[in-house]
C-alpha cells in the first residue's frame, strides 16, 4: 500500500519503546513539530503496529528548520532518536 509516493521516509528510528517502531518505522506517516523537532507520532507502547512499508513524512511544523517547505519536509530522508525528547527527529537543521 504506497502511502508515500514522493515524500521522505524515516530511514532509521532508534526509539525502542514506539509501538510502531519494529525494525523500522512503520507508522503510515509521521508528523514532526512542537516546540522543537519531536515526532507527533510517537506512542509509548510494548505493543508493536502499523503499515508494512517504513514510514513516510507526512507534514513538518518546525518553520525553523532549513528542510521544511511550506510545512512539508524536503530532507531526503530523516532519523528520529533521543534528543529534546524520546522521538525528536536527529536530521532537524536550524534555518541560516
């Protein structure tokens, strides 16, 4: 089920306790925003879930940071790990 034709995926997640965090993420998509670059999408759970394809970014909010484009991220892929928070995304780069 391609849900993420043209946008970046999460190429590598090492927030164990997300439930949707299975040898990748497979959320459908992920939002990234807030005060600082935390995946909206994390969910604190043992019980694992999601689509079978690793997951997309759906939608950023960080205005601040250099790879967001009218609230859609243009990295060509992103980590989210510890940070700020448990899941923040780690490919975060603040605006020159």
């Amino acid at each position: 089920m391609p849900v993420s034709i043209g946008l970046p995926i999460v190429s590598s997640c090492s927030v164990a306790s997300c439930g949707y965090n299975h040898d990748g993420c497979h959320a459908g998509a992920i939002s990234v925003g807030g005060s600082h670059a935390h995946c909206n999408t994390f969910v604190d759970t043992a019980d694992k879930g999601g689509a079978d394809a690793t997951a997309a970014v759906g939608a950023c909010s960080l205005e601040d940071c250099q790879h967001n484009d009218n609230l859609m991220c243009t990295a060509d892929s992103i980590a989210v790990g510890g940070s700020t928070d448990v899941a923040d995304c780690l490919t975060f780069a603040a605006r020159v």
